[in-house]
C-alpha cells in the first residue's frame, strides 16, 4: 500500500490514535444530554495533579456532585465517565490525554489508574510512617491534637489501620498531662474501654476542651476589652489636665509680657 505513496505523502504526520483514553459504554437513553451548567460545575473544582492535592479528595468530591445526577436508563457509573475529564486540569490533563485510547472502559479502570498515578505507593508509605510517629507538638492542645491525627488519617484513606491502632498511636503520642486527663475521663484507665467506647471519650473531650477554650477566649477578650476602655478614659483625663496647664501658663507668660 504504501509503494503507491509519495515520500511527501508517507511523510506527513499521522492522523490515527486520537481516540479518548475513555470508552464511554453505548447509552440506550432517548435525548440524554448532559447540560453545560453541569460540566461547569465540575469544572469549578478541579484537579490539576500538585503535590499538595489529593487525589482520594477529588474522587469523593467528584461523586458528591455526580451522585446528585439522576437520568432515566443512563447509570450514574457511565455520567461519571463522561464528566470525569472536565475536571482535570494542568498535569493531571496531560496525564489523561498520554493515555492510550480506549484504556479505560469502567469507572473502577479509571479510580484506579488515577489514583495510582498520583498517590504512588511511596507516598502512602511516607504517609503512614508519619501516622505511626505521631506526636503532640509543644503547646498544641487537646483537641488541636487530635484533629491533626484525624486528619493525618484522612489523608491517607488506605492506611489499614485498625480503631485500636489509631487509639493506641495516638494515646501514646500524646504529653503526659493529656494522657492522665484522658485517663480520668475513662474512669482510672483508657484500656479498660471497648475501641468505640474509647473513641467517644476522646471525641467528648475534644469538644469540652474547645468549648472552655473558647469560654476563656471569650472572657479574656471582655477584659481586654474593658483594660483598654479604662486606659482610653485615663489618658483622655490626663490630657484635659494637660490642656488646662497649657492654658493657665500662656495666660501668665501674656501677663509678664505685658
């Protein structure tokens, strides 16, 4: 076939395997149509691939919308496949169009190749060596604590780590005072507590500690508050008497003028 061709012709750049990376699978639907202000949507809150971001975040942000959509004899699997692209910026898109086409034919394909390619293995090993050392920083309350590790635990969804693994991790990363509070909570002991058990008692006092910290916060804003209305009252006596020094002595320098 290709003895026919001119070298010009043999040589010009091919226009096969422009396919989409995504087979979206034959929709039996009468006039479905997803509409603009949808692709929009999506498009508001989209993933670009930094290595700040997580792609565990996008995935159940991205259901959360598409999970809303609802088309007769269309399934909510196939809207996802058809959608998931505008939501792919910057190197997360070019990742998407290297992409062979028709590589990925269900929504489980495609979960699983992009989380793959921007959650290696190696960063949820890192994160879950970073799970296991966890320590109260210095000054960091109760509460602060304890929202840091949940979120350490949030951005690692596969980290397998079992209620009683996260208790005793984050139990043993804490300063002594908060263990012997967290004790005397549970009543002499934490251990003595079922898993759930355990993990109410933390919760409960995370919240209690919060809600005195923000009483005290509270207070110590009034009282600055009044400190600062008494100090403004001071100096403005202070400067009426300076005032009336300043009067009293320009109407005696007048005098010895004269």
């Amino acid at each position: 076939m290709t003895e026919n061709r001119t070298m010009e012709e043999l040589l010009q750049a091919p226009t096969e395997g422009y396919g989409e990376a995504i087979g979206i699978p034959k929709i039996n639907a009468d006039h479905f149509e997803i509409k603009t202000n949808l692709l929009q949507l999506v498009q508001a809150n989209p993933y670009h691939g930094f290595e700040r971001e997580n792609p565990h975040t996008h995935i159940n942000n991205f259901k959360r919308i598409t999970s809303t959509l609802k088309f007769k004899d269309v399934p909510n699997d196939v809207i996802k496949l058809m959608m998931f692209l505008y939501s792919l910026e910057g190197n997360a898109r070019v990742w998407y169009d290297k992409e062979p086409p028709n590589s990925i034919l269900t929504w489980e394909d495609l979960v699983n190749k992009f989380v793959n390619q921007f959650f290696p293995s190696s960063k949820t090993t890192y994160l879950k060596n970073e799970i296991s050392r966890f320590t109260q920083r210095f000054e960091e309350t109760f509460r602060e604590a304890w929202e840091r590790f949940k979120e350490m635990l949030r951005a690692c969804p596969h980290h397998r780590f079992t209620e009683l693994a996260q208790i005793d991790t984050f139990y043993n990363g804490l300063n002594d005072n908060d263990q012997d509070s967290l004790n005397a909570v549970a009543g002499e002991n934490l251990l003595s507590k079922t898993t759930r058990e355990a993990l109410q008692i933390i919760e409960n006092k995370s919240k209690v500690r919060y809600s005195r910290n923000k009483s005290n916060v509270c207070r110590m804003n009034t009282t600055s508050r009044e400190n600062v209305s008494k100090s403004d009252d001071r100096i403005d006596k202070l400067a009426d008497k300076i005032s009336t020094l300043v009067d009293i002595f320009a109407k005696k320098l007048l005098l010895l003028l004269r």
